[in-house]
C-alpha cells in the first residue's frame, strides 16, 4: 500500500499540463458609440409574441430581419442563418467562422460592460 502511494506521489509531482496556450486573436477595433447606436436599433422593434399568434405583429419581425440583415453584413457572411418557426433567428457557426465567434463574444462583453450605464 505504502508503495502505491509512493507512486501516486510520484506521478502527481512529475505531471504537467498538456493544454495548450491560445492567444486572443482579435484585432477589430471595437467603436463603442456605433455599438450602442446599433443595439439601440435592433431593440426598438415591437417583436412581442402575444399567445394568440394572429395577434402577432409580423411587419416587427420582418423589419428587425431586414435591420440585422443590413447592419450586421459581417454576421451574416461568416455564420449561418437559420429560420425557425415563423420569425425565429439562430445563428450558428462554421468551422471557418470561429474568429468571428471571438469578435461576437468580444462585443458581447462590450455590450455586458455599457449596460449598468445604460439602467
């Protein structure tokens, strides 16, 4: 017993880390104002589903596809839209779109920081 513990001790101390180290590879300059400005826009459509779906302002919808559409061309090149239901959007990534899953996220975290100012 005495000596597999010796060997678990042993093993412990000589062990090192195999991850890998990544750096951020993100070099978009991010401007704040225009961030905000575009935010700001995407929330001012009424998208409200109410349960009765024919009560449902479907021009809402439509328009906010067309400002996502028209304002975030980038978006829409690197990751791929999907439709879900009626009005849904998902947007998933590719594998050659994982750099702008980074810049997403680095906006995000922008947009995380801006909202205790904007309350």
């Amino acid at each position: 017993m005495l000596a597999l513990l010796a060997v678990v001790f042993s093993n412990t101390l000589r062990f090192t880390s195999k991850q890998t180290q990544a750096e951020a590879r993100i070099n978009a300059a991010l401007d704040e104002q225009t961030l905000a400005e575009h935010l700001a826009g995407a929330i001012r459509f009424a998208t409200i589903s109410p349960q009765d779906s024919a009560q449902t302002d479907t021009a809402a919808f439509a328009d906010l596809h067309l400002y996502i559409r028209k304002t975030f061309p980038k978006v829409q090149a690197l990751l791929e839209r999907e439709v879900g239901g009626d009005y849904g959007l998902l947007f998933t990534r590719t594998k050659s779109s994982r750099s702008c899953v980074n810049l997403l996220l680095a906006l995000l975290r922008k947009i995380c920081h801006a909202l205790p100012v904007l309350g």
